[in-house]
C-alpha cells in the first residue's frame, strides 16, 4: 500500500430490506415537514398580504386556505390564485397518504 493511503473500509452488513426501504422512503420525515410547513407558511403569507387571516394548524390552516381559493371573486387576485392552488395540492399530495386529515379541502 502506498504511503498516505488508508486500507479499503470493511464491508457493513446489509440491513434488512423493510428497514432500509422504510428510511429511504420517509426518513424521519423531518424534511418533508419542514417543507410542508414552508409551503403553509408560504400560503399564510399570501393570504395575510391580502388581509385575509388563516389560523395557526396545518389541517385548520389549509382548510381555511382551500375555502378562500374557492370563492370565485375572493380576496386572492386571479394572477395569484393558480400558485396558491398549486402549493394546496402539493401539501395535500402528501399529507393524504399519511393521516387523510385533509381530504376534505382536496376539492380546491
């Protein structure tokens, strides 16, 4: 070997399948959360520049959020209204699969 270089590392045991899919899938979950949770914020802020006031929750928040889209001569101006649409089905994509909590504001 020459001078400088380490040994090859040793191999590592493979891990079960279920479990290393499983962390490869979800992970902790912890960046999709806070990628869920700058999207909400991102739409709070929208709303909030328009004078519309969106409570603190996810569920709640999003609901209140698909309730203003939905009005055809709402608050949220036309220009803006398809960005906004699109974060609410980009969080609901998915927060559906793990709880449902939101399949009601999936109408948007």
């Amino acid at each position: 070997m020459a001078p400088g270089r380490r040994a090859a590392p040793e191999p590592q045991p493979v891990r079960a399948l279920v479990r290393q899919t499983g962390r490869v899938e979800g992970g902790d979950g912890s960046l999709w959360q806070a990628d869920r949770t700058r999207r909400i914020n991102t739409l709070r802020g929208y709303c909030r520049e328009f004078g519309i006031a969106i409570a603190q929750g996810a569920r709640l928040g999003l609901e209140q959020i698909a309730r203003v889209l939905a009005e055809p001569h709402g608050a949220i101006p036309e220009l803006l209204r398809p960005t906004c649409v699109l974060l609410v089905e980009e969080v609901l994509l998915r927060v559906r699969p793990r709880c449902g909590c939101c399949a009601s504001t999936a109408r948007v």
